[in-house]
C-alpha cells in the first residue's frame, strides 16, 4: 500500500506541476494535497480499514487531476487519467471503486455512503479553516481567468453564504463534531463582511 501511495504522489505532483496550466490557481496541487492531508484525517476519525484507506488515497491524489484538460467533466478526465495510471497495479475491481469515489465529488452528487462522505468532507475540508477567506479569493480569481465569470465583492460573498447555506453539508460524524463550528464561524464572518461592503455602498 505504501509504495503504491508514494508512486501515485510523486505521479500527480509532476502531473499538476507539469501540466496544469498556472490559471488555476486554486483546483491545484496545493489544493490536492490539503485533501489528501483532511483525508487522512477523516480516515483516522471514521476508523477506515486498510483496503477502504487506500482506495480513499488514490482517489483523493488524482481527483483533480482532469483540470489538465480542462475544467467541464474535470471528474471524467480525472477518472480516465486515474485507470491508466493504475492498470496493472491494482485489481478492475479496485479501479472502478476508486473511480466511483472520484466522481463523487461532483458538487451536484448526493454521496451515498460513509467512503463518499469522507472524500466529500476532505474535499470541502476548508470551509472551517482559518484561511477560508484567502482560500476562497483563490477561486474567485480561478473562475474569472478560466470562466469569465465575474463577481463583484458583495455578489461574491452572497454566492459563498448561498453555498454554505444551500448548497454545502459535511456527512461524517468527524466532521460535524469536528468541523462544523469553524464552518458556522466563517458563516458568520461572512454575513459580517456582507454587511460592512452594503453599508460602505449606503
């Protein structure tokens, strides 16, 4: 298992480096590594064993991995890349349920058991940190240079008060009892920040 870890870790490093075009300045490798990292956090905490753990990891590395191509069907790409990277390292059966993982990770996917939480939860894991302000610029900045979409201050903050709101829940019992206060702290500083840009309009 380990080797297989760090062969899959020093594959998606020189991938993301080598490839990922310098515009994605968020869905990069510092982001794959802070899941890899609340991954193995959340395994811990949801005591996972060995076989589910490496699945887990391997999905967590090369989740992201289809932003070489492009952003749309990321999930997709990321799977084909995943398959060829271990055909012949790990069982059909192996690939396909780290492929499942992998396309649970559409923000639009409702994840349906405790393996998809994780990842889900990893994937997300940010949304309770200190830096979650700073982080989420990061995509601000991402969806303006790739998509051409553009906010303005207020309207970026009601987009990430609507996601946390709406369109965001942690499923695993590490993650609400762990998490899910810090969440609900960022919420708060971002109603706070909401304010303070409507009346600087006043």
């Amino acid at each position: 298992m380990e080797n297989l870890l760090q062969e899959v870790e020093k594959f998606v490093t020189t991938l993301l480096l080598n490839e990922l075009s310098h515009t994605y300045v968020y869905h990069n490798l510092s982001h794959t590594q802070r899941v890899v990292k609340y991954t193995k956090v959340l395994i811990e905490g949801e005591s996972i064993n060995d076989v589910d753990s490496e699945n887990l990891l391997l999905a967590a590395w090369l989740h992201d991995t289809g932003y070489i191509k492009e952003a749309k069907e990321h999930e997709k790409n990321s799977v084909n890349i995943a398959s060829k990277f271990l055909k012949g390292k790990i069982s059909d059966e192996q690939i396909k349920k780290v492929s499942s993982l992998i396309m649970s990770t559409k923000m639009d996917y409702e994840p349906q058991n405790n393996l998809e939480y994780i990842l889900r939860d990893a994937d997300c894991a940010h949304f309770r940190s200190k830096n979650y302000i700073e982080i989420s610029e990061l995509l601000r900045v991402e969806l303006e240079t790739n998509e051409d979409k553009h906010f303005s201050d207020i309207e970026w903050i009601e987009e990430n008060i609507s996601f946390f709101t709406k369109n965001h829940r942690y499923y695993t019992n590490y993650a609400l009892e762990n998490w899910q206060q810090d969440k609900d702290k960022n919420l708060a500083l971002l109603f706070k920040q909401l304010k303070k840009h409507k009346e600087s309009y006043k």
